[in-house]
C-alpha cells in the first residue's frame, strides 16, 4: 500500500505564492530560479481512463497503480528529482501558461528507455535532473533501483519500496534547501547515494 503525502512530505517550505489549479499544486514559488518558477509541483491524479490506458499499456506494477491513484507524478525541488505521470496519448503542450504544465511523460521516458528496462524487467519512472540518473521500479520486487546517469548496469543507490524511495529522498533533499526553497548546496549533492558525483 501506497502511503505517501508529497504535499505533507513537503511541509517544511513556506508558502510563497503557492496556488492550486485543477490538475496541480504548485508550491513555494522561487523567483530567483525563474519568474514563474515553483520549488515544487505535485499533480493530481489524471482521469481514470488515462490511468487505466497506461496502466494496461505499461503493465504498471500495483503499487505504481497506487500511487497514481493520489498523484500525477511531481516536479520537486525544482526537478532535481522527477516523478513521471500519465498524460494523455495525444495532447498539445501549453507553452504559454506555466500553470498548465504537465508532469513529465511516464510513456515517452518508457519508450526512450524501452530495450534497456525491458531485458531486466523494469520500468522507468522518475529522473533526477543533474545527470539524468534514471529510477526505475523492478517490477517483481516493486524494488526501487537509480542508475549512474542513463547507464543501466551501474547502480548508484536502491530503496525497498516506493514509499521508502520518496520518504527518504523528500527528506533528504529538503534539507538542501531553506524554507524559502533557496539551494543550499552544489547541485551534484542533490543526486542520491554516498558519492554524488557521476561515474565517467
């Protein structure tokens, strides 16, 4: 059972500016990084028949199914870590107005990623920004694993579950930054696992 609240998890920052549209809560807004620019962006849950359509598409592990029933993904700490959704098969981008944007493509980050998690039962679901390190959930285990960049045989750090992953790593970044959502360290810090540093 899924059991995460990302917005509870997230309750140390202040809010700034905060709103919330019909699909999303933006929260902590930090000017500093881009006019329009928020610390965090949780999504709310797409339709059901979306979710049903990724879910038979991708064959969505049962705790993904889950999650996905309380949340869309999320874009958190300024995407320093990226939780994919489910959006629609066909839909146009909004490039106008920053509060309809939408959470990354779980579908089109499975598709990029296809041949290298299929071979060992995986699938994507999240990224973090500074390298491009892929989190991928073992779709037997329900284990969370994140890869040294895109390179799918070295692994940088796992969690047991998803809730673990989040939990631990909500905590961990929040204290990256201060309660107006300012970085308080090199943005290499902000990837899990003792040596931040990508592998060359």
């Amino acid at each position: 059972m899924v059991s995460i609240d990302l917005l509870a998890a997230l309750g140390k920052f202040r809010n700034i500016s905060d709103r919330e549209t019909d699909h999303a809560y933006f929260k902590t807004k930090v000017p500093s990084v881009a006019p329009e620019a928020y610390l965090n962006i949780v999504y709310k849950p797409a339709a059901p028949d979306i979710r049903a359509e990724l879910e038979k598409e991708l064959q969505l592990p049962s705790s993904l199914v889950e999650f996905y029933q309380q949340w869309n993904g999320a874009r958190l700490f300024v995407t320093a870590l990226s939780i994919y959704g489910c959006i629609p098969r066909n839909y146009l981008i909004c490039r106008t107005d920053p509060f309809r944007l939408l959470p990354f493509n779980l579908r089109e980050l499975n598709r990029e990623c296809g041949w290298q998690a299929a071979k060992r039962n995986l699938i994507c679901i999240g990224t973090y920004s500074y390298d491009g390190s892929i989190v991928c959930m073992r779709r037997k285990s329900q284990e969370i694993v994140c890869y040294f960049g895109e390179q799918f045989g070295e692994e940088r750090q796992s969690w047991s579950n998803l809730d673990e992953w989040l939990g631990e790593e909500i905590s961990r970044l929040s204290i990256c930054f201060d309660e107006n959502g300012n970085r308080l360290v090199p943005k290499e810090n902000l990837l899990p696992g003792p040596d931040p540093s990508p592998v060359n």
